[in-house]
C-alpha cells in the first residue's frame, strides 16, 4: 500500500465507501483468481482526481474476452457500477500468465481546506 496525498484531506463520504469497496473487491479478484505472490495498491489525489492503481503478479486474464463477454464471478460489473456513480472510469491491463493492472480515476472535488487558504 502507498498514498500520496500531501493534505490529508477527506473525501466525500459515499466517495470513500465506494473506492473502498472497489479496492476490495479488486483485492478479493486477486486473491480468488489470480494466485499472486504479491499486491501492490497506490493512491494518488490531486486537485481534480483521485487516481487508484491496483497490480498483482499473477495468472492475469484475457481482458477482451472478459469484457466482451458476461464477466463470470470476476467483480468487474459491480466496480463499473461503483465507478459510473462517481463518474470514474476503469481501465484493466492483464495477460495470461503476467499479472493484472487496474487502473482506478475518480474525479473529485477541490479541498476546502486548499481553497480556503489560498483566498
């Protein structure tokens, strides 16, 4: 796990339920499917958008046929509802046999705190 976020501040709080459903979700793909030996999380806020990168090293999966398809047990569909609500996007890197990468934006609305020192 490692964030980047130099103030500290909050967000909304139906934005911090749902990323961190998604992150739990991603998390429980890895380890029902993927047979990782190792995850890594990152967050990182700037003004505009939460950005979120989840990546493992394991069995990977072929993205296109799982999106082109009805995702069985994968998860997806229920992290692209949470996303559509936020007004996020989700964008998956995989191949058989070298990992998966899930790439998480989020956008988000400035920190009053920011603002507020800045006037």
């Amino acid at each position: 796990y490692h964030a980047r976020d130099g103030q500290g501040a909050r967000l909304e709080p139906h934005v911090e339920i749902n990323i961190y459903r998604i992150v739990q979700e991603a998390l429980h793909n890895v380890f029902k499917h993927a047979r990782a030996q190792s995850v890594a999380v990152m967050f990182e806020r700037n003004d505009t958008d939460l950005n979120l990168m989840i990546e493992d090293d394991g069995r990977g999966f072929d993205v296109e046929s799982v999106s082109s398809g009805t995702p069985s047990g994968l998860g997806l569909v229920s992290m692209r509802e949470r996303l559509d609500l936020l007004g996020g996007a989700l964008q998956i890197e995989s191949r058989p046999e070298h990992g998966t990468t899930l790439y998480v934006r989020v956008p988000v609305e400035p920190d009053n705190h920011a603002r507020a020192s800045t006037s």
